[in-house]
C-alpha cells in the first residue's frame, strides 16, 4: 500500500503541478477577459465529461471483470463520448448566446475531441487502477500532460493566446489515452446483460462524478453568467491554488481509497480501521497545507500569478477555510461505494450539489467573494448529514472522527494565527 500510495501521489502531483505552471504562464501572458472565456468553455465541458469516468470506478468495483464486461463498458463509454462531442457541437453557439460571449462557442466546440479521448481511456485506467499499478499511471500521466504543458507554453510565446490552453487540454489527453491503449483493447463483443449489471453502480457513480464537478465549477459559470469572463478568471485564479494542494494532499490517498476499501467490503471492522486511518493521515497533510496557504496567501498569489491577480487574495483564503469538510467528504464517498452503498453516496453528493446551487446563485449577483463564502458555508452545512450516513452503514461514530481531525486542526491553525497577524 505504501509503494501505491506514492506513485498516486507521485501521478497526481505530477500531473497537477503541470496543469498549475500551464494556467500560471497563461495568467502572466493572456488577458483576463481571454483566461476567462477558456475557464468557462473548460467548466462546460469537463463538467458533462466527468459522468464517463464512472466506468473507471465501475472497473475497479466490479467483483469479476470479464473480458465480456470490460467490452460492453467499453463500447457503451465510447457511445456516450460521441454523443456529447455532438451535443457540444451543435449546442455551442447557443450556449454562447446565454453567457453574452460569441467566442465562446469556438473554444467549446474546439474542446469536444476531449469527450471521445476520454471514452477511450476509462476502462485502460480503471485496469491499472483495480490492480494498484499506480507507477504505470504516474509514468503515462506524467509524460503526457508534461508535453501539453511545453506545446501551450511555446504556442502561448508565439500569439496563440487563448487557444493555447485547449491545445494543452487535448494533447496531454489524447497522448494519455494512447500510452493506456497497450494495456487493455477491446473486442467487438457487446453483452446488454453484463452492462446492466454494471449500470446501477456506473450511474450512481456517474452521478456523484457530475455532481462533484458541478460542485467545483458552478462558481466559474456562475460567474461568468452575471458578471462575465474577468470575474470568473479572478475566481479561478484563487480556486487554482486550492485545486493544486487538494490534489497533491487528498487525491493520492482518494485514489486508493476506493481499490483498498473495496477488498474490504466484506470485513466491515477492518474496513473502519482502515478508513480512520487514511481520514488521520489526510488531516495531518491537508490542515498545516491549507491553514498555512490561508496566512500566507496575500504574499504568495501575487508573487505567482502577478499583480494583475491582487483581487483573487480573499477570495482563495475564503476558499482554504473549507478544509476539514474536505477531509470528511473526500474519503466518505469512496467508503460508502467499498460497501455497496453507492446510492447513499450519491444521495449526499446529491445535496452538496442542491445545496450549492442554491448557494451560489443566492450570492452570485453580489459578487466572487459573496460566492466563495456560500461554497465554504454549504460544504460545512452537509458535512453532518455525510457523517450520519458513515455511522449508519460503517458503524464510525461522529466523535470518533473528530477526535482525530481536532489535534491536527489545531495544531496548525495557531500558527497560520500567529504568522497571518506578524506578517500582514
């Protein structure tokens, strides 16, 4: 478990500290209003992409991945890749109509291929994800958005602008997919009744999926729907640096959660133990990481991004003060599938997501900082009803979870105190 769980680390890191270099160039060199417009194509459609990667936890959850299952998952991803790269094709210049912004229907329709490379590569990664070979992973992420990160940077240098971004968005995943297609290749077998067996776990995996990411993007569309593209690159900009950290403390262990915790689906006891093991080591990353960025973050995002980014400051030390509901949710869902609960998992994705929603639009009309404390208050707000459902059907008690999460928080909370007051 160690070795996997540092190559997740090492992929996921890898892969984000990348993507992060990228949007920090291209916040030196575009306009706002240019990384703006890219932020709201990007949050579209990764936001309708997001349902196909219930395949991959459709892979790793299954109890007898036959070759049958695999092809029949394979085929039906594929199909609805290529049904959404349509949707987006045809749908673009209307969805540029609402947002007020017509070049925004080139940027979504330049970002359709993503939804077919992504089809291609869900059942390759959930095979290697299902048999723990995170090194395999680490390495083809790694090489692949690493030569998208170079192709942007040297297209952003020659005047591609905007466009730059959605190059390094479908050269790092098309490269991904090709280097995952020696794994795994489908046959032309089509099974109806080995794909209903996986369509009640894929679709409430499905549905977390979208409705994770409805969480995380609602804010840029938002956004970007009342006040247009310079307040949504503002509230991404400060949203990126909460992004980077979550994924290089949280999602390496996230990623071994649902393969480790699904060998454990019949031991309930030992399932708990290693649960409450993966929530402490998470706490001990995650709260000195966040509280820390909080008190440094009015030196260290205008150092980054530069100047013309000032006003993103409040809003990402809003957004850091959503760290112990992250702890709690990251690794409640995944516990919840292991045990055959998927339902009850996507039942509180479910208001998260109707929570946030409401949240958002409420505050949107008053502006990013308005919007960041309504995403910061919902995920508070639904962290009891997560902690219900995991003493329900994994028998943890609320306390028991808090009793780990509070030394670690306050450990670290006092110096961000101390340092936030000497500093600023």
């Amino acid at each position: 478990m160690i070795a996997a769980a540092f190559w997740a680390l090492t992929r996921i890191a890898g892969q984000k500290l990348v993507a992060a270099a990228v949007f920090v160039v291209m916040a030196r060199l575009l306009d706002p209003a240019e990384l703006g417009l890219a932020v709201i194509a990007q949050a579209i459609v990764l936001l309708a992409v997001s349902a196909l990667r219930a395949v991959t936890d459709a892979v790793i959850q299954a109890e007898d991945a036959t070759e049958e299952f695999l092809s029949s998952l394979f085929w039906a991803a594929l199909g609805g890749g290529l049904g959404l790269a349509l949707t987006f094709l045809l749908a673009a210049p209307l969805l540029a109509a609402i947002f007020g912004q017509p070049d925004l229907a080139p940027l979504i329709q330049g970002l359709t291929p993503l939804c077919l490379l992504i089809a291609l590569s869900v059942v390759p990664e959930g095979l290697l994800r299902r048999h723990l070979r995170f090194r395999s992973l680490a390495l083809c992420e790694g090489a692949s958005f690493l030569a998208g990160g170079v192709l942007a940077v040297l297209l952003a240098l020659h005047g591609w602008g905007v466009w730059s971004l959605i190059v390094y968005v479908l050269t790092a995943q098309a490269l991904f997919t090709a280097a995952l297609w020696p794994v795994w290749r489908p046959s032309l077998r089509f099974s109806s009744t080995a794909l209903r067996r996986a369509l009640p776990l894929a679709a409430s995996i499905g549905g977390m999926n979208l409705l994770n990411h409805a969480n995380a993007r609602i804010m840029d569309v938002a956004l970007g729907l009342f006040f247009g593209p310079v307040l949504a690159a503002q509230y991404r900009v400060a949203h990126q640096l909460l992004d980077l950290v979550t994924h290089v403390t949280l999602m390496p262990l996230q990623s071994l959660a649902l393969p480790v915790l699904s060998r454990l689906q019949h031991d309930p006891r030992h399932l708990a133990e290693t649960f409450l093991a993966l929530i402490r080591k998470a706490a001990l990353l995650v709260f000195p990481v966040f509280l820390g960025l909080a008190a440094l973050m009015p030196w260290f995002l205008p150092l980054l991004f530069g100047e013309t980014w000032r006003d993103s400051v409040t809003i990402a030390q809003i957004l850091c003060l959503i760290a112990g509901p992250y702890v709690i949710l990251f690794f409640a869902l995944p516990a919840l599938t292991a045990l055959g609960k998927a339902r009850q998992a996507l039942s509180a994705t479910a208001l998260q997501a109707g929570l946030n929603l409401l949240a958002v639009a409420a505050a949107a009309p008053f502006g990013p900082l308005a919007v960041a404390g309504a995403h910061v208050a919902r995920a508070h707000v639904t962290a009891p009803y997560t902690l219900w459902l995991l003493r329900r059907h994994a028998g943890l008690c609320p306390l028991q979870l808090l009793r780990i999460l509070a030394p670690p928080f306050c450990f670290a909370a006092v110096p961000a105190i101390l340092a936030s007051l000497v500093l600023f």
